[in-house]
C-alpha cells in the first residue's frame, strides 16, 4: 500500500491588487496543481510552470485568473516537447468556464489556448466541477482530494478544501458572509482556514457591495466556526494588511488570526 505524503501548499499571492512586492491569489499546492491563478504565479521559474498539470479556479475575476493564458503561452513549447504530456487542466464552475472562454479566450483579449496548438491537442482544456464535488488531482503517493465548497460572491464563485494528514486545509475564496460555508465545514477537522478579508470596517460598504469581508463581518463569520482553529487572511489591498489585521484582532479575541504572507509554506 502507498502511503500519502505530506501535503505541501506555497503561497504564491495573497493581496487583492498588485504593487511592489505584492502579487495577487494563488496557491501553489505540491508542485503540479495551482488553487487560482493571479500574479503570483509568474514568480515561479519557467521550469516549474511547464511542471502544473491542473489549476482550480475560484471565480472568473481577474486577480483570480490572470496567470492562466499568460502560462499557457509561456509554457507550451516545454510542455508538448515531451509527447506524454496533455493540456493543462483548467477546473471551474460551468459560469466560471464560460466567462474563460467568452472574454478571455476569445482572440481578442488573448488567443484561444483551448484550441492552440491545435483544436485536437491544446495545451489547455475546461473541465467543469459543482459545489460539494471532489476532486481527485495528482497521483500515485500525492494524490489529493480537493473539495469544493460554496462561496458568496458577485459572480458564481468557490472555495476549496484540500484533505490533509493533519485536517483540512480551507480557503474561502472570495466571499461575503457565508453560512453555506459553515454548514458544509460543521464537524470537520480544520488544520488551517484562509479566509478573505479586502477591506477595513472604514470600507464596508464596499465590502458589502463587493461581496468582500471585513473585520467586523469577518468576526462573525469565525463566531460559526467549531472550535478553535489556525486563520489566516487574505486578499487585503498593498498597504492595508496591518491595519486590517489590527482591526480584526481587536474584534475577534478567540481565534490566533495572523496575514497570509506571500512564500508562506502549509506542510501538513
């Protein structure tokens, strides 16, 4: 019998925009799956990218998604020089891909990679998922099982739970205020929860019309979680993580909640 090896996740990005030193979502989970696929991912030497076999695409937005046609050019002569090797697997929900294919992969804002080099071998093909699916990526030793879980945003999104030796691993996605999530996380084992936090309370507004948290939401988010468990938040704008994260640990005393960094490394 194989015995699973430890999961290894890499923050590649968690801010919600780009500046000096920041770089927006993405995860880099062993070294063949991207968890979204923002700015991050073009710090990864050229090598490593021709190595991402699957990438899990919260929503359509593009802080999300950015990497995705970029990779797929940079990588493609790398990738096919080995005849074994296939498209790069693109997961998402069924709106998620159509937005992909409708105004990114449309010949106009990029090239359809799903169709290049050649509509029967391409180096990126679509495969649809649904809330609550599991996803089985990787293999042999590494093979792991990433859940989809519901999130609340202003376009259909997700978020993502990667079964470890050690619990989950939970990333929120973007999202508002989300009972679903908790549901769907009621009586787990969580290892560590990243969950999103965009704006301080001077902007919730715009957090609510954004279907964003912040602290104050935020902190009732957490009061549903069972138990105590590691957090981490992601997705404040360059400037703002210190002042976000004062505010939430102000509010919310239960939990040790800390910023997600980027090159922050979850072995679990």
């Amino acid at each position: 019998m194989t015995l699973p090896i430890p999961v290894r996740l890499r923050v590649l990005g968690c801010s919600g925009s780009i500046a000096a030193g920041s770089r927006t979502t993405a995860f880099l989970l062993d070294d063949h799956t991207l968890i979204d696929a923002g700015t991050g991912v073009g710090d990864l030497p050229l090598d490593a990218m021709a190595c991402i076999d699957d990438i899990v695409v919260s929503h359509s937005h593009l802080d999300h998604v950015l990497a995705i046609p970029l990779l797929a050019d940079s990588v493609m002569k790398l990738r096919f020089a080995n005849p074994g090797r296939g498209p790069i697997r693109v997961h998402g929900l069924p709106q998620t891909l159509v937005a992909l294919r409708t105004h990114l992969f449309n010949g106009q804002l990029w090239p359809d990679f799903t169709s290049i080099p050649s509509p029967e071998r391409p180096i990126l093909a679509l495969h649809p998922f649904e809330i609550g699916d599991t996803l089985s990526l990787g293999s042999g030793a590494a093979l792991r099982r990433v859940e989809v879980l519901p999130a609340a945003h202003t376009v259909p999104a997700c978020g993502f739970a990667v079964d470890t030796p050690q619990g989950w691993w939970v990333y929120s996605g973007d999202t508002g205020p989300n009972p679903a999530l908790w549901a769907a996380l009621k009586g787990r084992r969580i290892a560590h929860l990243i969950i999103e936090t965009a704006f301080g309370d001077d902007e919730r507004w715009l957090a609510d019309l954004s279907g964003h948290l912040s602290p104050s939401s935020l902190a009732a988010e957490l009061a549903q979680l069972d138990g105590i468990v590691p957090v981490h938040i992601t997705h404040p704008k360059p400037g703002e993580v210190a002042v976000v994260v004062a505010q939430v640990r102000a509010i919310d005393t239960a939990h040790r909640v800390e910023p997600l960094v980027k090159g922050m490394v979850f072995e679990l």
